[in-house]
C-alpha cells in the first residue's frame, strides 16, 4: 500500500493516547480534565467514582470527546466502604494470596455499578489508582467482572509497560516506570489477551513527585520525543490545587503545561495525534 508521504502527501500523524487520572478527585482536577478534553489536548480520563462529589462532577464529563474509564481505587480513603488499603499493605496482601478474594469483587462491581449510573454508560476503559488493577487477585477478579458485564464491548485495559524511555530523563525515574511495569503488567495482559481485551502499546508520564525532578516541559519533550503509535501518556492535570491536594504544585504545572501553545506546537512538530483508543482499536484497519 502507498503511505501519504510515498503519494507527496503530508505523513501520517501518529497517534497516541493522553489519559488524564482522579477525575473527580477535586474541583480543581475536574476543572482541568473537563478545560483538557474540550481543547483537545487529552484522549481519555480514569475516574474515581466514589469520591463524595462524583454524582455532581460526572455531570461535567456528557458530550465530552474523550473515553471515559473507571480509575479503580482500594488505596485512597474517599470516604467509602469496603476494601482500602494503604498500599504497602495491599500489594502485601495481593501478593501473598491473603487479601479477601470476596472484598475485592465486592468493591469491583460497587465501583462499576457507580461508574454506570453517574457517567450513563460502560467504561470504555479501566485502569488503577497507583496501577492497583494489575495486582495479583486484583487483575483475577477485575477480569472475571468485566467479562461477565461487557462481554458483548469489551473496554480496553492499561498497559503499565514502560515505552522507550529517553537517558535524559534522571536514572531514579527511568527505574520507577520500570518497577511500575514489574508490578503485573506481564501477568494482567496475558490473562487480558486471553480474554480478548486490546491495550494501549507502551506507557510514559509516571515521574517521582516526592523527589527533586525536572521541569514538566523537560519531561513531556523527552516522552514525546520517545512516541510510537497506541503510546499511552498519564497526565495528572488541576487548575488549582486544595491545600489537602497530594502533590497540587506538580499537578498545576502540569496543566499550565498541557493548555499551553508550546505543546500544540511540540505535538505537530514530531507528527502526534492525540487519539481516543477506543476508536483506534475499532477501527476495521487497525491491527494489534
């Protein structure tokens, strides 16, 4: 088949996937998802649907051109019942086979059951808070869920798998995408290939917002720089940040970031296209 450029056309753009996480978090996050999405500038976004205001905020996600997914939580206290752990304690428990098998698919299907009614539909996606959908048990029981409710439209799945990742990006960063990937990634698109869910090809956006790191325009030109098609970039983006907001300064550099004309301009200038996976894997031509 002759390509665009063989014709002397212009290339192909190459798309890749902005997914915005905690969607519903807070007023500044939802804010910044919500200002993203209508510039174009983000694909998808993971919510966190039992967040107390998340019935009033999803309100805000109708119309938007953007694959809506359940950013599935057992870590983060949001005021709800069932299962939450801090994390050391659930990847003990995940990994040494002691977690309640039963209180995981309890809080599973609560938060699809939330997801359904408050955004009106099926995830089109699902990943986890701090990557907790690819823990053992977690990924198991995750699994056996969505084939029982979407059997008929599959969402598709994170892949934490880390894509090519620049030396110019600090050695202590390039280590954590990797241990992030270490932590199940294998294991849940494996049992997600057998099952016939498709992913994202590579993951970049995770940086240590505890330690010292470089500007976020430093890090994003190094990522992009990096891109190949079906790429998946997490972004954490907020307007403004709550003082009880874990990380609020990186989260609205990251905005002030991702709204600017400078990255329009970075995208068109390696040929991306920020892309919803959802129509990429449906597309008739599309191969995995």
């Amino acid at each position: 088949m002759i390509n665009a450029a063989q014709r002397g056309g212009p290339p192909t753009p190459i798309p890749i996937v902005f997914c915005a996480d905690d969607f519903g978090l807070e007023a500044g996050v939802d804010q910044a998802i919500v200002a993203l999405a209508q510039l174009g500038r983000i694909s998808a976004t993971g919510c966190l649907v039992q967040a107390p205001n998340f019935e009033q905020s999803a309100l805000a996600l109708k119309g938007l051109p953007i694959d809506l997914g359940l950013h599935l939580n057992f870590t983060e206290p949001l005021g709800q019942t069932g299962l939450c752990l801090p994390l050391g304690e659930l990847l003990w428990r995940t990994y040494s086979g002691l977690i309640n098998r039963q209180a995981v698919a309890t809080q599973i299907d609560t938060q699809l059951d939330l997801f359904e009614k408050h955004v009106g539909q099926a995830p089109d996606f699902i990943d986890g808070h701090l990557h907790v959908h690819q823990f053992p048990v977690v990924r198991d029981v995750l699994l056996q869920a969505v084939l029982r409710r979407y059997s008929n439209n599959l969402p598709w799945i994170r892949d934490t798998r880390p894509a090519p990742l620049s030396a110019q990006l600090p050695l202590m960063q390039r280590l954590k995408a990797r241990l992030i990937g270490a932590l199940g990634a294998s294991s849940l698109m494996r049992l997600a290939k057998q099952s016939g869910m498709q992913s994202n090809h590579g993951f970049a956006g995770a940086y240590d917002f505890d330690r010292p790191h470089p500007a976020y325009e430093t890090m994003l030109a190094a990522w992009l720089e990096q891109a190949a098609p079906q790429m998946l970039l997490m972004v954490h983006p907020a307007t403004h940040a709550s003082p009880t907001l874990a990380f609020g300064t990186d989260r609205v550099q990251e905005y002030r970031v991702l709204s600017g004309a400078a990255f329009a301009s970075r995208l068109q200038q390696h040929g991306l296209q920020i892309t919803r996976l959802s129509k990429l894997l449906a597309h008739p031509g599309h191969k995995t």
